[in-house]
C-alpha cells in the first residue's frame, strides 16, 4: 500500500495556505531537526550526553547534555533560511535572530527536548513547536512572538518513543506520520485523528497534591475515585507532557498541570508548550484552558509565560472548569 510521505503533506499545506513555499520549507526543515534528535537519543548513552550540564537555563532548571544539543539542532537547521526570522526556544532568555532572516515571513516557538528527565529511564519525550506568521516587518521583534495562539498557522510535535512519530496540523485535519528508520521517512499512519469522547485515562502529577488549592484536590480526587460525569478513569502519567497529551489525543481524557498556591502560574510555557499542544487539541476536537479560559485567546506578555493546562477531551476539560469554579 503506498502510504502519503510527510513532505508530500507538507506541500499540500502549503496550496491550502496560498504560501510562497516558506511554510513547507519550515516543516521540512522540523522534520529534519526530528530526525536528528530521535538519531541522538538513541546513541545518547554511548556517548556520554546522559547527564546534565552543571548549569541552569532561563526557567532555572538543570540543564542535561540533550538539552543543549537538542537546541543546537533546531537552531543549526534554521539557520540562513530566509523563511523564518526568529526563534523562540524554551532553553535560550532572549528571541535568536536567525542570520538572513529579516525578511522571513514567520517566527518559530519551540520546546526542543521536552521530557528530558525522561533519558535516563529510556521513556519518552518530544519536541514541541508552533509556527506564526510574522506581526511586523524588517528585523525579528518581540511583537511577533506576543502573539495568541489563535494566530498560529502549523503546531504540533515530534515524540520520541518506540517509534518516532511526528503530529502536527496547519489548520486543518491533525494527522500522525511514523518515521521509516531504515529509509529516514515518515509516512501517514494516523490520518485525521479526533480525541474519543468518553475513554482514556487522566494525566496529573499526583505528587504536587500539597501544593494545589481545596478546588484543584477536589477536582483530581473526583477523577481519582471515578465521580466524574465521564465515569471510570485510570491514572497514567509519563513525566513528558509530549508523551501524556499523545496518549490523550489517541486515548481520550484529560492531561491537567494545574497551578500551585504559591505559584499560580503553573510549570509549563504558554508558546513552547501549551498554545502549540492546544492548537493541536482543537483541531482534533478536544478543548484546552488554564481552568478559567482557553488557552488559544490568551496573548503573552512575555517570552518565557506559563500558564496552567487542562487538556483533552472536551467533556472532561468543561467538567473540570466546573469544578474548579
């Protein structure tokens, strides 16, 4: 059966969007950079990049060896390609001006190794990314980045596990490739995916219990015992958002990062992480929030932003703004 290629896809995208061939050019060269870094994880432990740095980066976590060399790809990738002006990463403080690209028409946000934790236990991880198109013109700005995720024109992510799948939409139908390792394709496998209504489990580091809020205990422990209008939920958690909202979009249910007590805000980035992943969880028929509004129609006020996460399927996501009101 001849299966339709990821860069097939990519062109597709790009009549739909009456581009001038930069934002196939974009995707490709994100499927490059997940190639690369599926390539490097892979021979990670033999080459002594599972450890960490000995320093920390902007969100003032330990930084691992993948880490950095995972943020080296995706800016080695972009770099002199004259559609993409700057790059947002959640490892680098400021916005990277990509050389020759003042007069690119997009801006790119990405998390280049989220679920690094996950290296020395062989568990999964992924890179996340959104791409929009440009607010301003002439050399990249800050106003391109504060944008809300509403504006985004392609999102989604590269997850490294078993196999390695890329997921992402322009707009369209969310659609799943699996990379042929032997020939270094990908191929669609997951046409057109919808998160099911009514199945899967629920997502949540169960360990932060002390610091959350009464509504937020009361909402995790309502899924917990099987009180909630959907019923019966089993608990999964991966410790990489990548590979728990994976799960969810194929699985059904609900990924929560709630916010804390003393830190209202949350873990997890607004532009690396969860406008990208909510792009994607609409277009699939899911619902993303920070528990009060979506995710989608908020704009950030700054680069690094976080935001609290609920997402999946939409009956569990309205079920928990309710229950957090």
């Amino acid at each position: 059966m001849t299966r339709l290629t990821l860069s097939e896809q990519f062109f597709r995208d790009q009549a739909l969007h009456n581009a001038s061939g930069g934002l196939s050019s974009v995707l490709n060269r994100l499927s490059l950079a997940g190639r690369m870094i599926a390539s490097e994880i892979m021979r990670a432990g033999f080459v002594g990049k599972l450890g960490y740095t000995g320093t920390t980066n902007v969100q003032n976590e330990e930084v691992r060896a993948l880490d950095v060399m995972s943020d080296d790809i995706v800016r080695q990738v972009f770099e002199k390609l004259p559609f993409i002006a700057g790059i947002g990463s959640e490892e680098m403080e400021d916005i990277h001006v990509v050389p020759g690209g003042e007069q690119g028409n997009y801006v790119l946000t990405v998390d280049p190794l989220d679920g690094s934790g996950n290296v020395d236990v062989d568990g999964q991880m992924g890179t996340i990314f959104g791409i929009y198109r440009r607010a301003t013109h002439g050399p990249v700005q800050m106003a391109d980045f504060q944008q809300s995720g509403n504006k985004l024109v392609a999102a989604g992510y590269v997850l490294y596990g078993p196999s390695t799948m890329f997921v992402y939409t322009a707009g369209g139908p969310v659609s799943g490739f699996t990379l042929d390792r032997s020939i270094g394709t990908f191929f669609l496998t997951h046409p057109d995916l919808k998160i099911p209504e009514g199945t899967g489990s629920y997502s949540v580091n169960e360990g932060n219990e002390a610091k959350w809020d009464e509504k937020t205990k009361a909402l995790v422990r309502a899924f917990r015992t099987q009180e909630t209008r959907c019923g019966k939920r089993g608990a999964r958690y991966a410790g990489a958002l990548v590979g728990d909202f994976h799960r969810t979009l194929l699985k059904g249910g609900i990924y929560m990062y709630p916010g804390e007590v003393k830190k209202a805000e949350g873990k997890l980035r607004l532009l690396y992480e969860n406008a990208p992943l909510a792009f994607v969880c609409e277009h699939a028929g899911g619902m993303a929030t920070d528990g009060r509004q979506r995710i989608l129609d908020i704009v950030p006020g700054q680069l690094h932003q976080r935001t609290p996460l609920y997402i999946g399927s939409k009956g569990d996501v309205e079920e928990a703004m309710e229950r957090l009101r």
